[in-house]
C-alpha cells in the first residue's frame, strides 16, 4: 500500500513523489537552521591550541542528522 501511495498510485500522476520531495525540502531547511548557528557558535571564539577539538566538532555535527 505505501509503494503505491509514494509512487502516486492513487491516480495522481506524480502527487507521492511531489510529496517525498517536499518531506526532504522540510528535512533540509531544519537542517539547516539548526547546524548553521550551532557550528558558528562553537568555533567562533577557538584558540590555536583548540584546533583539533574544533574539527572535530565539523565533522561530527552533519553526522549527527542521521
């Protein structure tokens, strides 16, 4: 029943895939409200001496989203 409601089986031609496109525009917009602020407050007042915690906490946080 799900593969037909995502292929747009309902005969709709195209509305599941608008739909799925949508689900990953909403995905993508949290995403980035919430990665953008959160990585420039962590690096914003790093030392020298903190460089390897800081890159660290770059490759770490797009993991973070699953």
């Amino acid at each position: 029943m799900w593969g037909r409601v995502a292929a747009g089986g309902d005969g709709d031609s195209g509305g599941g895939l608008y739909m799925v496109f949508m689900v990953f525009a909403v995905i993508g917009a949290g995403m980035a409200l919430r990665f953008s602020p959160t990585l420039t407050g962590v690096l914003a007042n790093i030392r020298p001496e903190g460089a390897a915690d800081a890159s660290d906490v770059l490759v770490t946080s797009p993991n973070s989203a699953g």
